[in-house]
C-alpha cells in the first residue's frame, strides 16, 4: 500500500465511528435529563423548557435519525454477518426501539409548558426513568455485541456504511447542531 492509500485509510470513519459520537452524545443528554428528574422529583418547579428540548432530542434525534439508521442499514448487516444469539439480540435491540418510542409518547404528555401536578411528577419521574435506564443498557448491548460484528466487513463497504450513516436526514436537525443544544442543557444541569 502506498502512502497516499494509507493516509486516505486512516482518515475514513468506521460505522462504529459514526455510531459511538452519536451515543457519547445521547449519554451528555441522558445525564442531563436524569438531572432533571432528580430535581423535579425533589420538589423543584418543572423546567418545561428544558424538557421540552430534551424531549425534542430524544424524538428527532435518537428515535427519528439514530434508530432509524441502525435499523435500517446496521441491524440487517449484524443478521447477515452474525450468529443465532447475536441475531436473537438484534430481535431484542428492535424491541428496545419500540419500547422506547412507547415511553416517548408517554413522556409527551409533558411538552405542554406549566406546572406539573403531584400525580403528574410520579409519572413523569416513572417514565423519565425507565427510559433512561432502557436507552443505556440499549447502547451498551450494541457495543459489546453488536458494534464489533459491524468490523469485520471489508474496507469499500464499511466506507460506505459510514458515509451512509453520516448522510445528513432531511428536514431533521443533525450531530452538530444538536451537540450544541446539549452543551447548553449541560451548562445550565450539570455545570
């Protein structure tokens, strides 16, 4: 391989790559949305705001772009690459999706600004927390099984995975954009 294949195979992103920014990500805004359970469970007013945009991440982001994506283009590459208990776990990831999609729509119910009554903070709180313990265990089961089954296909079709997994989604606000939004979040919960 020459110098110049080499320099250009390093600077191409892996899907895991792609992947692993988008759940460093989803992690900054889970630690802020857990900080925001926490204090609305201890008595504190209820950051309509806040939730509001954690909420609009949670939707456009996580269930719109990244779950979308995994299961459209990183899911079926697991089934044809990957044994029966590997492909029993993307049974399961699938699941998780719409699961987590249900306790979204529930967690809907709070995008309206204003107070909470007490009934309604045991539910939110309920809510918030399972799907914040859903989401985690989600990502750390593609991680360890999932993710590494993705390396093993050559370097052209990884490639493409990636660019394909980068490809902005039309009329849904990407990455970066939405870094921003959660470095803001974390400076006002976490700071």
């Amino acid at each position: 391989m020459s110098r110049r294949q080499s320099d250009t195979a390093l600077e191409v992103k892996t899907p895991v790559d792609v992947l692993l920014a988008e759940h460093a990500l989803h992690r900054r805004m889970l630690a802020v949305f857990e900080r925001i359970v926490r204090v609305v469970e201890g008595g504190a007013a209820f950051p309509s705001n806040d939730v509001a945009s954690v909420l609009g991440y949670l939707r456009e982001f996580v269930e719109l772009v990244h779950q979308r994506r995994e299961s459209r283009t990183i899911y079926p590459l697991v089934m044809e690459l990957a044994d029966d208990r590997i492909a029993e776990e993307v049974g399961q990831l699938l699941a998780d999706h719409d699961q987590t999609q249900e306790l979204l729509q529930s967690l809907w119910l709070f995008w309206e600004p204003g107070p909470l009554r007490s009934d309604e903070v045991a539910v939110f709180v309920r809510f918030a927390k399972a799907y914040i313990e859903r989401l985690r265990r989600h990502m750390v089961v593609e991680e360890l099984s999932l993710f590494p089954a993705v390396l093993v296909v050559d370097d052209q079709r990884r490639a493409e995975i990636a660019a394909e997994l980068e490809r902005k989604e039309p009329g849904l606000t990407d990455l970066a954009s939405w870094s921003s939004v959660v470095a803001e979040l974390e400076e006002r919960w976490i700071a």
